[in-house]
C-alpha cells in the first residue's frame, strides 16, 4: 500500500476508535469519514463495508495494545510496571472499541491476536507473581476482565478526557491493589 494511503488508512481507524468510545456504539460511515477529515469515497476504498470497517477497527486496537504490551515485556525489568504501563497503553490505544462491537461483528475472532495476548499476558502475569510482586491467585483472565471494565465509557456525559483521566486513575488503583500482601 502506498504511504499516503496507509496513512489515511490510520487516520480513518482512529477516527472509528474515537467515535466509538465517544458515542458507546457504532460510528456512521459519514462521521468517520469527517472526523478523519477524508472523503466518504476515501473510507469506501478501505472499508468495502460496515463489516469490514469494524472488524479493521477492533484488529487495529487489538495488534496495537499487544504490540506495545510485548515491548514492554522486553523492556521494563519490573514485572508490575511493565503490566501497570501495557494497562495504560492500550486504554490509550482504545482496547476498550473491542468490547463495545464485539456484539456488531459477524465473526469476532482474532486466533492469531488472542494467541499473542495470552502469551504476553501470560508472562507479564507470572513473572510479577513468581517475583512475589502480585497475589499468588491473580491470571490473565482476572486482567483481561478488568481492563474491559475499565476501558468501556462510562455513559454519564463525561468528556472523553475525563473518562480517559478517570479510568487511568481506577487502573493504578486496581494495580496497586493487587500487590501481594504479606503471607500470600
């Protein structure tokens, strides 16, 4: 694909993962299209149809909050942060469109996505836990779950800065929160 086209490929997928965190639901094509600043005919050319856009936009959040959570692996020695930063990182890469139409999709499955998250999860998670770090009892599906929770809008009429701002605060205190305690 061309560079130009890649990058307006991008700007339409992030446009997508805006509105549907803004709104709770599926964006129109239209709105996408303006948000990204881009013409309809534009959106057309790399999204055939609704389908295909929404499963783009999951795939999109998905490869980008893995990517980041397996660099992080790599780089941050403390078990406990690298988690705390992979948590913060994809809610910022906007993990939480995956759970809002994940009921939209046709064929919601990602194997070879589901396949490196529960790999990088798997080791971020048991290291901070062989480490001592992280209560003994705690696996990847308890950080999964919680990450969807705090990822989905909270459909109060909060700015999506403020969500954002909230969630990040309720991610550190649920991380804090699972630190082991003596004797666990």
């Amino acid at each position: 694909m061309r560079a130009d086209a890649e990058k307006n490929r991008q700007r339409l997928l992030e446009a997508a993962v805006e509105l549907i965190l803004e709104a709770g639901g599926e964006p129109s094509r239209d709105a996408v299209a303006e948000r990204a600043g881009l013409g309809i005919g534009t959106l057309y050319r790399h999204f055939p149809d609704q389908q295909f856009l929404l499963h783009a936009v999951a795939r999109h959040a998905l490869e980008r909050s893995i990517s980041a959570g397996e660099a992080l692996l790599e780089d941050v020695p403390d078990a406990v942060e690298a988690l705390r930063q992979y948590l913060h990182t994809a809610l910022d890469h906007g993990i939480g469109v995956v759970n809002i139409i994940h009921p939209l999709l046709e064929k919601p499955d990602w194997p070879d996505l589901r396949g490196r998250a529960e790999t990088m999860l798997r080791s971020i998670v048991g290291r901070a836990v062989r480490e001592g770090h992280l209560r003994s009892d705690l696996s990847e599906r308890d950080i999964v779950f919680a990450l969807i929770r705090f990822a989905r809008p909270l459909a109060v009429g909060l700015s999506p800065a403020d969500e954002r701002a909230i969630a990040h605060r309720h991610l550190d205190i649920y991380i804090d929160g699972l630190r082991a305690r003596q004797g666990d």
